[in-house]
C-alpha cells in the first residue's frame, strides 16, 4: 500500500521513515509470539520463580519453600514457563532440579531489573 493512499486524521507524514521501518516489520506471528513471551512474564509468581533461577538451580521444594507456596502451585508456575522456553530441568535421582533456559532469558530479566531499579534511584 502506498502511503498517499492511506486515509488518515495526521497532517505531516514522513514517508521516508515509514517506508524504511515498514520494510523492517517483523511478520505478524513473529509479532504474536512475542507478545505472548511478555505476557508469561507478566504474572508475578512466575517473576518470583526466574528471579530465584537467576540466582541458583533449584528444585520445586526449594522454591515452594522460598515462596512460601505449595508445591502443586509452584509445578503450575513452571509447566508454564517450561511451555514457553524460557526454564529447563534436570534430573538427579529422584529430584528435578530447574534453571533458566538459557543467557537470553538472563538478559531479558536482568535488563529489566535494571530498568526497573534506576526508577528508583532517579527519586
């Protein structure tokens, strides 16, 4: 679609600029898919259960216990995460110990600590 040709309530248009970043879009599903990322972070619990991954591999006990939760809600909490790629397990034994997935999902997190964090130090 051309830009003169779209209907609009903007009086300036920088075609240039728009062009430029429409031919950078990602696709739709792509698009979808992170949304649906950011949505798995957006339940407290969960950020509770990657801040303590962040720190150290942990079982479901441990982290129940640190929460101070049950078991059964924490394995909820992590069938989800697991679902969305960002925890993996291991087995020892009998005991399933869990850690983040991988750096990436350690970046997103610390980065968004530090964000968070610098709120509070510009007050």
């Amino acid at each position: 679609m051309n830009i003169e040709e779209l209907s609009t309530d903007c009086d300036v248009i920088h075609a240039d600029v728009v062009e430029k970043v429409r031919d950078k879009m990602p696709n739709e599903n792509d698009l979808y898919d992170l949304s649906d990322f950011f949505k798995v972070l957006g339940d407290s619990t969960r950020v509770k259960i990657i801040w303590a991954l962040d720190q150290d591999e942990m079982c479901v006990c441990d982290i129940a216990v640190l929460l101070n939760m049950t078991k059964s809600a924490i394995s909820h909490q992590l069938k989800t995460l697991r679902q969305a790629d960002l925890v993996k397990f291991r087995r020892e034994g009998k005991v399933i110990y869990y850690s983040l997935k991988d750096d990436h999902v350690r970046e997103i997190f610390e980065t968004g600590m530090e964000h968070i964090n610098e709120k509070y130090m510009q007050e």
